[in-house]
C-alpha cells in the first residue's frame, strides 16, 4: 500500500460505517453504565498471530469518544504470542463497551491475514520469489487487507483495475489476440504495466514475443514452471498463480519464479480470537 493518503482516509469512512452499523441510533446496553464510570481493558490474543489493525482501532475510539487512550504494547507488524497483552484502554466504560466490538473486528480480520501471509512469506524465505495478494479481497476491505499483506511481509499486486493492465483469456478473445491486446495497451496506457495470462507454453511465447512486461503463468505444473522460467531467460517477470497453498507453495518457488500470488491471502482467512477484558472501573 503506497498511497498513504488513500488509506487514511478509507480507515475514516470504514470506522464511521462500522460504528453505524453496529451503534445506530445508540447502544442501548452501555446506557446501563452511570455516564461517570470510567474503566481501564486489556485486549490480548489467544492465539499466535501477526497484529494488523491498530489504526482503525485507534480511529474507532476516536470518532466515539476522544477521551479514550489507547496504549499498544505491540506494533502492526509485530508477533505476538497467545496469551499476549498488546492493547490497554482507558476512558469511559459505555465508550469502551460501545466501541468494543468494530475494534475487534477489524484487529481479528486484519490480523489473520497478516498472519497467514506472514506463514507464507515465512516458507519461502531464501528462495527469491516474493509473494503477492490478488483482488480476490473481502468486500468494502481492499485497501484494508491489501495494507495487512504487507504488515504480514507480502507484496501488492494491482490495487484495482486502474492501476495496471492484467490481460486475462477474455480479453485476449475480446481483443483478438495476445499481440493485438498489448498493442492496445501500450497505447492506451504507456506507463502501466501489461501482465498477460497464459495457459499454454503457445500463449507464453506469444506474450514474450508481444514484450509483456509481467507473465502470469495460470496453473502451470510445476515441472512446467522449470520449462517457462528457462523459456523465459529473464526478459519477463513471471507469476505463478492457480493452487497455490502452504503444501504447494516451497516447491512452486523453488522452480525459479519471480513470484507467486495467491487470493488465499485475504479471502480464505479465519479471524484470530481476540478478546477485551475490563480490568478496572472507577467513577470521575
């Protein structure tokens, strides 16, 4: 995630929709808390995990009550153990209460994918090929997930369909070819890059002929991928996609590729358990 702007202002617009959506017209429960009662909470994780999320935590808690003081013991990025205590809360208990669960759920979701993609990158360390996310993102959590990738050490493919060109089997039909597709592309777009889907060793050595500038090679065997990455001699970047898991992922690396993408990363992750306690309550 280069566009730190951007992101700003999507974790803005993503706590406001989390609050409305959880909140509405107020939290009904919390009001049986006396309005001066103040608390202090711990959030730890029961699980082993990579953090992600702390941002939109901190924006949850500020745009319900900016009273509330968030201290990390851990940072975006950082391991944490099970059991571990990364986040104190304080300020008025109904805040804490009310701001409970949007935190949660963004620091669960965040961080599983930070934690999955931190296991990938971990097996194919030493290898050379850097891994990558896909656009097959949880709805509404692109730029959210796509910013966890890179907390868990992965790497961004295109953000979206503006950024660059990924020319798939049903544009090549709808173009009229491989060659005729980058032709265009060159033209519309000189600065982007054009990646090319193949599915063939015919189609590879058309996209190199066409001077792709990325190769994503679709479900190619892995005695496949050796023969492309020697066909390709280093003119293209090639991409291996298509299976991609923690069982085929070190020998997919292995065979010389310059990187892998897989849509696991964001869309097949489960929500680390994470959980607040409220440690202490007094009145102001």
């Amino acid at each position: 995630m280069n566009d730190q702007n951007a992101l700003a202002e999507e974790i803005r617009l993503c706590a406001a929709r989390l609050l409305a959506e959880d909140v509405g017209s107020g939290d009904i429960t919390a009001q049986l808390i006396p309005e001066n009662q103040w608390a202090t909470a711990k959030i730890i994780t029961r699980e082993a995990s990579v953090l992600c999320g702390a941002a939109w935590a901190e924006e949850i808690f500020r745009q319900l009550n900016e009273r509330v003081t968030l201290r990390w013991q851990a940072a975006d990025g950082d391991r944490l153990d099970a059991g571990q205590c990364f986040l104190e809360i304080e300020g008025p208990a109904r805040s804490l209460l009310t701001g409970e669960r949007a935190a949660l759920n963004m620091l669960q979701t965040l961080s599983a994918t930070a934690t999955t993609t931190r296991a990938y990158v971990d097996l194919i360390a030493g290898t050379g090929a850097r891994l990558l996310d896909t656009r097959k993102t949880l709805p509404g959590m692109r730029l959210a997930q796509k910013y966890a990738v890179t907390c868990g050490g992965g790497h961004n493919h295109r953000i979206g369909l503006w950024d660059a060109f990924l020319i798939k089997e049903n544009h090549i039909a709808a173009c009229g070819g491989i060659q005729a597709a980058i032709t265009q592309a060159r033209a519309l777009a000189p600065a982007l890059p054009v990646e090319v889907e193949v599915e063939t060793f015919e189609e590879l050595d058309q996209a190199l002929a066409a001077g792709a500038d990325i190769i994503m090679l679709d479900n190619f065997a892995l005695e496949d991928l050796h023969v492309a990455v020697e066909l390709n001699g280093g003119r293209a970047t090639l991409e291996a996609s298509g299976n991609v898991d923690a069982t085929t992922l070190k020998a997919i690396a292995d065979t010389g590729v310059d990187c892998i993408s897989s849509g696991a990363l964001t869309k097949d992750i489960k929500s680390i358990d994470l959980s607040m306690r409220i440690t202490q309550t007094f009145n102001v």
